[in-house]
C-alpha cells in the first residue's frame, strides 16, 4: 500500500450501514454514530491488529464521570507510531457502575474519529463546528474536574517539550490533582524517547 492508497482509504465516507442514528422523543436526529463493534473491525482490517488503546484518567464528579484515553495505532506505511486522544463525559444515572464501560466506549469512538472520514471524523461537523450563542457562554463557571480534564486533553495534544512544559505552573498549582501531575510526568518521559522505528 501507498501513502497515497492509505490516505484514500481513511478518507472515504462511512456507509450508510456503519452509521447508527440516536433520535431526540421528538424523533428528530440528534446525532450519529459508527459503533464500537464496527470501528472494531475496520481497524483490525487497516492496521493489522497494530493498535492499542488505554484510558490515562477518569474522574468522577457531582455532575457526572469525565475520563481521557489514548488510541495508539501504527501506520500502514510509515510503521510509525501515532496516537489519538479521545474525551468523554457522561452524566449520573442509576447504574453508576455500569457506567464506566460506557464512558471508555465513548473515549474510544471519540478518539478514532479522528483518524479520518472513513472512521467517523465527518459525522456530526454542524453540531461540532457550531459557535455557541454568547449567552450559552456566560454559564457556570467550570468545576475543578471539568478544569482538569481540560488541561489534561491539552498536556495530551502536546507534541513538543516546550508546549508541555508551559503547562508546569498549572499542574503543579495547589489545587491540581495528583492524576494530573502523573499525566504530566508521563508525557514528559514520553516527548523525551526519541521516535520509534
């Protein structure tokens, strides 16, 4: 495969039987979805097995559960390894334990969507791209978990030693949790080590 056979690849549009569709009770759609077990399998086919996913933080709240995770994959062509990141939020409900399985689930949808089309990355652009109104942003100052999941999707999408360490005052603050320093830490190491081959 070619570079250019690899990026024509990822790029196609998902099928019409990949997208699943959530409805609002008013039956108008909400958003859409390449599920789990889909995504599955086409990145079994396209990376041969060469990907791995880890969660790196989650958080529970008074409000909900917040995590951040990592999907790692090798390219095709390259042999390179890259990473996504993906977040996710998820209110309380009864079955809080339940919960988590979920909250990884959609870390992980999240995450590989941004590999490309071919994964989901089009779906929902209107809902995504959408500015919101500016009353929507004078709301609620954001909680210290909200803060953290913040900075810690940042301290991820760093990719220099410099971008990472302007981060240091933040994390290291009084009121950061020690998850947070750890991320940082281990992003750290992890910008040190030169580049896989």
């Amino acid at each position: 495969m070619t570079h250019q056979e690899y990026i024509t690849l990822i790029s196609r549009e998902p099928t019409v039987e990949m997208v699943k569709e959530v409805k609002n009770k008013k039956g108008e759609l909400e958003y859409r979805y390449i599920p789990k077990s889909i995504l599955q399998r086409e990145l079994l086919t396209i990376y041969d097995g060469h990907t791995k996913f880890e969660m790196l933080r989650e958080t529970v709240g008074k409000s909900g559960m917040y995590a951040v995770g990592l999907f790692h994959y090798k390219h095709p062509v390259s042999g390179e390894w890259l990473f996504v990141s993906g977040t996710a939020s998820l209110p309380h409900d009864k079955h809080l334990r339940l919960g988590f399985p979920n909250l990884e689930s959609h870390c992980f949808l999240n995450a590989v969507k941004k590999i490309g089309p071919w994964f989901g990355q089009t779906l929902n652009t209107s809902q995504e791209d959408a500015m919101p109104d500016e009353d929507d942003m004078k709301g609620e100052e954001p909680t210290a978990e909200e803060t953290a999941t913040t900075t810690s999707q940042q301290l991820i999408n760093c990719t220099t030693l410099e971008d990472l360490k302007s981060y240091r005052l933040v994390v290291y603050a009084k009121t950061s949790p020690k998850e947070l320093q750890e991320l940082y830490e281990t992003r750290l190491r992890q910008l040190k080590l030169p580049a896989k081959q």
